[in-house]
C-alpha cells in the first residue's frame, strides 16, 4: 500500500508539474516589451491618432469639422438639417424623434430632402 501511494504521489507531481509548465507558456506568450509598446504608440500618435478621449473627441466633431466645409455647406444648402444631441434619450418626445429618423445612438444626425428622408445615422 506504501508504494502505491508514493506512485499516486509520483503522478500528482507529474502533473502539477505538467500545468505548470502550461500556466508558464500561456503567461508568457503574453509578455511585452515596453520599449515596443511605447514605439508603437508614438507611431500611432504620428500616424493621427490621439493620445487621449479629451483630444479625440475634439478632433471628431462634426459641427467643427465635416459640417463646417464648404464643399459640404453648399451640397447641403437646399436639405433641411436635423442635430439630435439630448440628455434623456429615452424620454419622450426625444425618443419618439430617435425612432422616426431610424438612429440608435447619440448624436444623431438626419438629412432630409424637403419631400422625404434621403439618409441618416445608421443608413435608413
């Protein structure tokens, strides 16, 4: 009885050892150089993209950007604009207006002809 416990005891081990060398290669498969992590993110940073959600944001929005342009001014002129921006989108008569132009989301934008919708947020 003595040998079959210390054979069970050989084959605990054996497979401690066993998920732990697995536990090893899976965590470190997951190790970064930071040096690496930190050219990539000033490559990205070069590339356009933003260092954080404050300058992100700023960079997106389109009343300063898109709706801003001439080209699109003028290709705009003769459709009648609508900019939902609403702090309880789930309340009427905000939602009612999110379900009628098709948006799922926050800003909203629609653009209608003056006899029917041509297109909005979410392509409706």
């Amino acid at each position: 009885m003595v040998r079959v416990k210390q054979a069970f005891g050989i084959f605990i081990l054996g497979m401690a050892a066993y998920y732990g060398w697995i536990a090893y290669r899976l965590f470190a498969s997951r190790w970064v150089d930071p040096a690496e992590v930190r050219a990539s993110g000033e490559a990205k940073l070069e590339e356009g993209r933003y260092a954080n959600l404050d300058e992100g944001l700023a960079g997106v929005v389109m009343d300063e950007t898109t709706l801003v342009d001439p080209a699109v001014q003028a290709r705009l002129a003769d459709y009648v604009k609508i900019k939902l921006q609403t702090e309880f989108p789930d309340e009427p008569p905000d939602n009612l207006l999110m379900m009628r132009i098709g948006a799922i989301g926050l800003p909203a934008y629609a653009i209608y002809r003056p006899k029917g919708m041509l297109t909005s947020e979410n392509g409706r």
